[in-house]
C-alpha cells in the first residue's frame, strides 16, 4: 500500500502528489496597520529588545465551556515551565501583563477585518462574540488569546476553481520567544496584543507549488488594501498537511511563503515514511495491543562513562534510564525526513514535554558508532532483558524529568504502531520540522467574559463596503485584456494607486501600458538612482498623467518631469516645457550637426546616435523624439539626410 | 424572557424564531439565512444580551450570534448537550496531615463557567477542589463548607455574623486552621470584622479569594489557595489574615493582617498592601518566612472567643471640599448612630460641616475621624481646626483604617449605646488595628520611572 518512496524535492511531480494523496490548507496570520494594540491602548509595531522589568507567571488548564479539558493544555501543564515575560515600558502596560480586563475592541482593527472579509467573498457575523483560544506554552500572559470569528465561508479564485475560505477571525497577537532552554522560558512582550486577523482556507491544494501560489493570493488581497503590515513577521502561514492515511499535521509560523513548498513536501514525506514505519511494525507483529516496552534505572552501571552527555550527567547526579522497546531493532534509524529519523521524534518529545532541552538528549542501540563502549551496552541489554531484536534508548535527566521522558519515549513509540499523531510542528530553516505540540482541538475554545458580545452593523459593513480596493484578481484579468506588460501587472493590481490607474485609462485615455509604466516602473527607476519617491503621491502623479493625456509633457518626458520634481522636492508647472516650432527644431539640428562636426568620433557609426543624444538634451519634452529622429532621418546605419 | 430552559436565555424575535422551528438550544443546526447558511450549535443565550441574535457554536469552538431576523429556515441534524463536570477524585486522606477547613462564602477561588451567563460557577467541594489544585492534598486533610454564595460587594452583616459563629464552631471541634474563600472586593472588610468578633483564635484564620478568575490559565487562584491552605495548616500565626500575592509574579504570598490590609488596585493580582505597617508573613510553596515576630501564636487548645454582633446604622462620610453639612444632617435625621469621617490630610473636614457635627453630638451620634490619605495617623492637635473639632465631639481614631473604623464602630455599637464604653472600645487595640508606632519602612509606594525604582524593578520581578 504504501510502496511509493519519496524522490528528492526536485524531481516529485504532481502525480507522484497524487500517488500520496497530498493536500495541504492555509492558515495565514496578516498583522493589520493599526496605530494602537487590539485591546488595549498601547502602540502598535514597536518592537525593541530593551526590556525594563520581568514578571513570572506559570500556567494551568481550565475546563472548556463544553465541560472538557484539552489534550494540548494537559500536555503543556505537564512540562511545568517557569515562564518569564519581559516588559519594555512604551510598548505594554497593565493589560498585557494580565493585571488589567481588556478595553473594548480597536475599532480600526475591526474594519480592516471586516473589509478583508469582504474581499475574501465571506459571510459576516451578525454578533462578534469573543473567545478565549487557550494557549498554556504561555505565549499570551492570560493564557489564552482573546480571538473572535467574525467571516465565514468565502472563496477566493484559483486556476479555474474557487478555493474555500473556511473562516476568518480577529484576533491579539503572541508573544516572541527568547529562549527555552529546560524549565525557564522567556518572552518578549512588544508584539503581544497587535491586532491580527487568521484566514483558513480549506485543505484544496494537491501539490506543494499550489500552497504557495494560494497563499500569495490570499497575500496579495490583503496587502491590496494597504492597511496591513508589511516586513518580516509581519504575516506568518501556519500550513496545514496530510497524505492518504496520514493525519492534519500544522506547520506553525511559516515565515516566507517561498519556504511553503519544501516545508509541505518533507512533511509530506514525514507522514508517508511514518505510515511505512507502521506497515513495517505490523509486519513485525507489532500493533498498539501487542507493543511492549519497559524501563529500567541504569544510573548504577554508568558510573565513569566517557561519552560527554552521559558524563556530565553523572556530574550532575542525574538518574539515567533505559527504555527497551521490544521487537523495534533498526527502527529508530527509520528515515522520516530528508536527514531526519524516527529517532528525532522521540527526542523531540522528550526535549519538549520532558524538558530536557540539551541535544542530545537521547542514544539508542540502533545508532552504531555511540559512545558506550561495548561492554556497557551488553550489561545494559541484560540487566533490561533487551534481546537482539529490540531497541534500548537511553536518556538521563533529574528525577522527575527522567520519568516524564521515558513515558514520553514509550509514548511516542506506541504511536508509531498507530501512525501520525496529531501534532503542530515547527519549520526549520532546511524545510524539514520539528514537533511543538500536541495539535489543540475545539475543546480549548471558551467565551472571554470579560466583553460584551457586539452586534455589527449593516451600516458599519457598508460604510467599509464603500472604501474597499477591487479585488485585485479582477484588476489582473482586465490588465491582461488591456495589454499591460506581465512584470507590471502583478504589482499594478496590488498597488495603491490602481483606482488612479483605473481612472487614467477610462475617463482621461491615458494609454494604458504608459500609465502602468508611470505609475509602477518610473518610481521604482527613480527609487534606484537614490530619490525619496515618497513625494510622488496621488496628487502629484495625477497631475503627471493628467499633462500626459493633455500632450502637454510627451512620453518621452515623463520621467525626466517626475525626476524634476524629486529634485525640486514639490510639483510645479515649470515641468512642463513650451513645444518647440518646426523652425527651432531645424534650427537646433543645423547647431548640433556644427557641435558633431568639431568632435573627433573613432567610429562614424556613433554619428547618428551622438547627434541624436546632443539634440534631445535641447528639445526632450519640448518635441517628439520619433519626429526628431525623422527629421535627421536616423537609422541604426547613421544619419543619410539633415533638414 | 424565555418560558422554560428549552429556549434559556431567549426572548423577543429571537425566541420567535427558534419556537417556529422547534429549534431547542443544544440543537445541532444548520441555520438558512439571506447571505448564506452557518452550521454549529445552539447555544443558551446571557440574559443580559439583546434579544435579537442566536447564539452558534460553530464546529471549531468558537461562538457567532446571528440575527434571527435573518433567518429563514433552521434545520436541525441533531443535538447535543455541554455537561460541565470539574473532574472530581476523592480528596486523599493522611493522617498526618494537618485538619483544614475550608469555608465558602461566594469568591471565585476554584471556579467552572457558566455558558450561559458567562459568570463563574464555584467549584468547592474536596473533591472538585483536588480535581482543579491536587497540590493541596502535599499539606492537610481538607473539608469544605458552602457558607454562602454571595459576590464580595452583597456581603453583609448577617453573613459576618454567620462566618465569625461557624469559625467558632469549626474551632470547636478541633481544627488546625480555617482558610474563608472570598470575593476580594469586600476582603478586607470582612478581614477586619472578624478580627474584632473571633478573638484569641488558636489556629490560623485565612482569607483567600483571586483577582484572575480560575477559569483562565493563568489565574492566581491556585496558588493563592496553595498559600493559603498551607498557612492555616503549617503556620504558627493564629489570627486572621488575608493571603493574596505579594508581587504580580507567581512567586509568594503575603500574610496581611487582618486589620491592616486593603485592595489598592482594581485589578492587580497584588492587589492587597498591608497600609500604616507591613506584613506578617511571606509564603510561598516551600516555607513560610515571618517578617515580624510580635503576631499571636498557634495554640493547642479549642478556645477562642466570639462576640458576633453589629449595629447597622454607621456610615462612611468621604470628605470632599465643598460638602455641605446636610450630608452629616440627612445621616442624623435618618437614625444613624456612628459616623466614620475619612477627613483630608490629618483629618480635617471644612468649616460649614461644625454646626452638623455639633448637631450629630447633641443627637448622640458617634463621630470617629480617619484620615483619606490611608497612611499616616489622625492628628487633630496640630490645627486649631482640628481642636475645634475635637470640642464638636469628634473622636480621632489614630491610624485606623477608615474601612476598619467602620466595621469596629459597628461591632462597638452593637455592644452598647453608651458613647463613653464606645470610646473604649474604639481606642483599645484589639487586632492591630491602631498601632503605636508606625514603622519607617511601612510607607514604601516607590515612585515609578525614578532610575533607582527602575533598576529595582529591572532586577527583581515585581
């Protein structure tokens, strides 16, 4: 069933996608360009590694309102972390620290919300009624996030389909992670409480490239409106995957949407290599009722080792522990990733759950070449009743994280009999993934008590209605029909000028390509040679298209007008040159052919090209350049006729 | 309002719409509307909400309301009901272990939600309590008693008078210490009540409650009732204290005297200061640290003293510039017999307030002065004002808290009428509630932003 071998990243294609039954879904956080926090009156965006105090907080589960704990939350209550928050003064008061009830919703965030939920083809909530998300890794202080679902089931267009947008909340955002190393971890607060708002499409993507290109529309809506931030962190996918048999696994935080498609294959791959792993265990005999595992304390038998790990926890007068999983030989060196091990998910379940951060935190008998020496291996496979057909993993940690470890060690590997755990994991910089979590489910989810439910209004929806951006995708189809070149369009139809685009074209019959060339390329040109094309805004550059479609600057002058204008720092009429008579023109080229004829050129060929040059520094934007180069009968091959 | 719990919290045109279609809460439901069709479940609805919106909790936990005017058709695939049920395991018994008891009277210690309101529902009994904070089992035997179930502000002198005879009761019967879960609001005067009414208690008599609910993760719930359940148990100070958090870090407790503590801050988990001294105690998991010597010590034997009574008609007069006297006139004409004036800087009231306070003396009422400031005593011979006053029949009552004042003045009152076994009363300390001295280092509100309050706080976490 499962005898397909993952191929490298390059060489899958897309039936090989489909042999594995690949589909992936979106979760994409977009931080909205607010002055102030969601809930509190703190400003937004600031962020700085100064910090003036810290506090210490831990975090228990609570019951949900359907009367249930959830499992992620038992998970974190069983790592038992100190959990440390620094605070800088001008980025969080009372609120984020937990020691003041939220202030009423930022209205702003919630418009920009609601006016993305819009262009993501949703249904809107009449009443926004806010939860309690709980989050006990203690990224949020309260431990929960404050979040409410305010769109439901829209769509956005993809290839010739219509991608499902599942729903779309508003929510504060986390904390940023200092460090966590054992029992001690440590936030930053700054970013805590930005408004965010969470879009999840349904899981219709059947290859890699497809997740990102998903994404990059779902990324360019938003940014279409200009009232989201940009910059990194700014929006982070959580990328959710599966294969045929396998389980929804989240990759959290995805920053860059170029790392999406090696992030989803070499999941991809995990959970089909996780699913062969079962079929290997089941050919072992080996199902969730027959798996056997124990452990036994090996401390005694470890006195002097040379291995350092093992060593320095002698030192430290660690218990160190042996975990026998029976009829596992060779398992642990199961591959799951690109470099990647079945070995690596138990480790990451001890480093994580039991705390134990120091890698490595785990050798096991299937690794040859470790440092016990041989001797040891073999008491120790006695002394556990391990035979030849089993694996003995090691781990060694103080009293009570050894025991959690080697739970979570036994835990992990009874998992292997079932399959892919559900889990959230976290990308890495080469595209493979590390397990964070136990992915939380609904039963986490409880009403925030703290503020009223609110009704939204029709007239709110149409008043934001009214400011809304077209959908960018409609902007892209009518460029397309317009002719508009292909390396302009993708940022034409995002930019904030496209309305004044828009009305170039129709009521002023600007050509089209010019006003995209104008409007997108000649900033970007002018960015290049060092100006602040800050200046050019709306006002300014509808002038320049208005005296454009006037013919009173020529194409050709467009850009030495806008350059003008930096260079003075303000618009004003002086851009704008009289048009030259027919008689100045013969005037000018009888002057520039004396100018020519006193420079020694080495190559005549040139001759066409300098006169040329020389002329236009007269008349540019004063007379056409095609005339002109009529008038001088220029050709590639040179002047044949003056006059 | 809705007839019956099929339809809780429902009413108007959104109650219409789901008798129309039969649709109970806890249907399974797919609702129709104008703009599109929302599955989830129907929720029971706050009371307090308006009446035009159904309440769905759609499958991914999270709830929406709906306009109901919306609504055009409801299908129903099925039902199901919340059962809230904080997991109860019988609380361990060692006999070893210290007897606790603990007495409820309506705070938010250990707390389930109600869906419906949003309010917390108490979680109190043993068992519920070992289900929620299993690490009360490392220090006593505990039981519970439901009291009441009274939000701090409806506390009342009925309820003072319940506590301080069930005190009694439990003392009685040979407990080792008594912990009183308690809405925070009023903590403090319920503190200093029972200082006055338990007296020479033999055993730790701790008050608790939380500032952070104990339905968020991140409440100070628990570990203020691990503080407090280890106090009453293990601790050899026996009076009445308030043991809240001492800084806004889950690092330890204070031990507040009874009579000395107030809520400083309306939402803090540090809430609590000792005012005019400093605390008995820190206490954190580990050990309790003293940070004084001079508190009554635990006893081994089941006496202790309760003089439960309360004369209602006292009040607090907060003096404001410009009051005028028919405030302390109207208090007269109404009966009272004890007034509580929080006069400004060493207590001071303005002169139009002297003929009704010379009326308030002639009409036999028991005029006490404390000071608004909090900190620092009354001394009403440094202004001739203050002299003045003092011949109206104005009493100072050193550095008591005005809250404190109140309550004492009423427990005297209830004793007798007669203002002169008042006076005693009220000027005798009984609990610390007046103390000679006033330690140096009692008065500590660091300014903030001062660079040596700011490395302070940088190096310790506050």
């Amino acid at each position: 069933m499962y005898d397909f071998i993952f191929k490298p990243f390059s060489e899958m294609t897309n039936e090989d996608y489909q042999k594995v039954g690949f589909k992936s879904g979106l979760e994409i956080h977009q931080q909205l360009l607010t002055g102030k926090k969601l809930f509190c009156r703190c400003p937004a965006g600031h962020y700085s590694k100064d910090f003036d105090a810290e506090i210490l907080r831990h975090m228990r589960p609570t019951l949900s309102e359907m009367g249930v704990y959830d499992g992620t939350a038992l998970m974190e209550f069983k790592t038992k972390k100190d959990i440390v928050y620094r605070i800088n003064r001008n980025t969080v008061c009372t609120y984020e620290m937990d020691d003041t009830p939220p202030f009423l919703m930022n209205d702003d965030a919630l418009d920009i919300a609601l006016g993305i939920g819009m262009l993501f083809n949703c249904n809107i909530v009449d009443e926004l009624h806010i939860a309690r998300k709980q989050y006990l890794d203690g990224s949020i202080p309260t431990g929960f996030q404050r979040t409410a679902i305010y769109a439901l089931d829209g769509w956005i267009p993809y290839k010739d389909k219509k991608v499902k947008i599942v729903q779309m909340s508003i929510e504060e955002d986390s904390c940023r992670e200092v460090s966590d190393i054992g029992h001690n971890r440590v936030y930053k607060t700054d970013r805590l409480g930005m408004p965010l708002i969470e879009t999840v499409t349904e899981p219709a993507m059947k290859t890699p490239d497809e997740v990102a290109e998903v994404a990059w529309i779902c990324s360019n809506t938003v940014r279409s409106t200009h009232q989201v931030r940009r910059g990194l962190g700014a929006a982070r996918e959580d990328v959710n995957v599966s294969v045929t048999g396998g389980t929804r696994i989240e990759i959290k935080g995805v920053p860059k949407i170029s790392l999406i498609p090696i992030l989803t294959y070499n999941e991809a791959m995990r959970q089909w290599n996780l699913l062969r792993l079962r079929e290997e265990l089941n050919r072992r005999g080996i199902t969730s009722e027959t798996f056997k595992a124990e452990s036994f304390d090996i401390t005694k038998f470890m006195k002097k080792p040379h291995y350092a790990p093992l060593k320095s926890a002698v030192e430290k007068g660690f218990r160190i522990k042996s975990v026998v999983l029976k009829g596992f030989v060779g398992l642990l060196r199961w591959q799951t990733q690109t470099d990647n091990y079945f070995s690596n998910e138990v480790s990451d379940r001890v480093r994580v759950i039991a705390c134990l951060t120091t890698i490595p935190n785990i050798i096991h008998s299937d690794s040859k070449g470790d440092n016990i020496p041989s001797s040891d291996w073999t008491a120790i496979r006695k002394f556990s009743n391990a035979d030849d057909n089993d694996t003995v993993v090691i781990v060694w940690g103080n009293e009570e994280d050894s025991k959690t470890a080697v739970n979570e060690i036994i835990i992990r590997a009874k998992e292997a009999t079932i399959g892919v755990p559900s889990e959230t994991r976290q990308g890495s910089r080469d595209g493979t993934n590390g397990f964070e979590r136990i992915l939380p489910g609904a039963d986490r989810m409880y009403p925030d008590t703290d503020l009223p439910p609110m009704q939204i209004t029709q007239q709110r929806l149409d008043n934001i209605k009214a400011g809304l951006p077209e959908k960018y995708w409609l902007r892209h189809s009518w460029y397309k029909e317009l002719g508009i070149p292909e390396d302009t369009i993708q940022e034409l139809s995002i930019s904030k000028y496209a309305s004044l685009f828009k009305k170039a074209v129709n009521e002023w019959h600007v050509n089209p390509t010019a006003a995209a060339v104008i409007l997108i390329q000649y900033p970007k040109r002018l960015k290049k040679k060092g100006f602040n094309i800050g200046i050019l805004d709306e006002e300014i550059l509808s002038n320049i298209l208005k005296l454009f479609a006037d013919g009173k600057i020529p194409r050709d002058a467009v850009l030495s007008a806008m350059e003008k204008i930096l260079v003075n720092g303000f618009f004003s009429d002086d851009i704008i040159s009289t048009p030259a008579s027919v008689d100045e023109v013969k005037k000018e080229i009888l002057n520039s052919i004396e100018i020519l004829n006193n420079i020694s050129l080495r190559n005549e060929m040139n001759k066409g090209i300098i006169l040329m040059s020389i002329l236009m520094k007269k008349l540019r934007g004063r007379f056409p350049a095609s005339l002109v180069a009529e008038r001088i009968a220029f050709n590639k091959k040179g002047i044949s006729n003056v006059g | 309002m809705s007839d019956n719990n099929d339809f809780k919290g429902y009413s108007g045109p959104a109650l219409e719409v789901l008798k129309k279609y039969n649709a109970m809460i806890w249907s399974d439901v797919e609702l129709i509307t104008d703009n599109g069709s929302f599955q989830g479940l129907i929720l029971p609805r706050s009371e307090t909400a308006d009446d035009l919106h159904i309440v769905l909790k759609i499958p991914v936990g999270y709830n929406i309301g709906i306009a109901a005017g919306k609504i055009t058709d409801i299908r129903i695939n099925g039902r199901k009901e919340a059962h809230y049920k904080i997991p109860e395991k019988a609380f361990p018994y060692d006999y070893r272990k210290p007897r606790v008891k603990l007495l409820g009277t309506g705070g938010t210690i250990a707390s389930r939600l109600d869906y419906r309101t949003g309010a917390v529902i108490p979680a109190f009994s043993p068992g519920e309590l070992y289900g929620s904070v299993p690490e009360l089992a490392d220090y006593c035997n505990l039981e519970t008693e439901k009291l009441y179930g009274v939000f701090s502000e409806n506390m009342a002198p009925e309820n003072w008078i319940g506590l301080a005879e069930a005190i009694g009761k439990e003392i009685e019967k040979g407990v080792q210490g008594i912990v009183i879960g308690h809405g925070t609001d009023t903590m403090h005067h319920t503190s200093a009540i029972l200082s006055f009414m338990v007296q020479n208690s033999p055993v730790p008599i701790v008050m608790v409650g939380s500032q952070r609910s104990s339905d968020r993760p991140s409440s100070d719930a628990a570990l203020n009732l691990i503080h407090s359940v280890k106090t009453a148990a293990e601790s050899d100070i026996a009076e009445i204290m308030v043991c809240m958090f001492g800084p806004t870090s889950d690092i330890y407790g204070l031990l507040h005297r009874g009579t000395r503590v107030r809520k400083m801050h309306s939402s803090y988990r540090s809430t609590f200061r000792t005012i005019g001294d400093i605390p008995i105690a820190t206490v954190s998991r580990e050990k309790i640290t003293p940070l004084r010597n001079d508190y009554k010590k635990r006893r081994h034997d089941n006496n202790v003293t309760i003089n439960a009574v309360f004369e209602e008609k006292v009040a607090i007069v907060y003096y404001y510039p410009n009051m005028h006297p028919d405030i302390i006139d109207s208090l007269i004409k109404n009966g009272y017999k004890g007034i509580i004036i929080a006069g400004t800087g060493l207590g001071h009231v303005n002169k139009p307030l002297y003929p009704a306070l010379d009326r308030a003396r002639q009409a036999g009422v028991a005029v006490y002065m404390t000071v608004q400031t909090l900190w620092g005593y009354v001394q009403m011979y440094v202004y001739e004002t203050g002299r003045v006053m003092m011949d109206l029949g104005v009493i100072p009552a050193a550095n008591m808290l005005p809250e404190v004042a109140y309550v004492k003045l009423g427990w005297a009152l209830g004793q007798t009428n007669d203002l002169e076994k008042v006076k005693e009363i009220m000027l005798t300390p009984i609990a610390g509630e007046i103390t000679e001295r006033e330690p140096s280092n009692g008065y500590l509100i660091y300014q903030g932003g001062l660079p040596e309050v700011e490395e302070f706080i940088k190096l310790n976490r506050k």
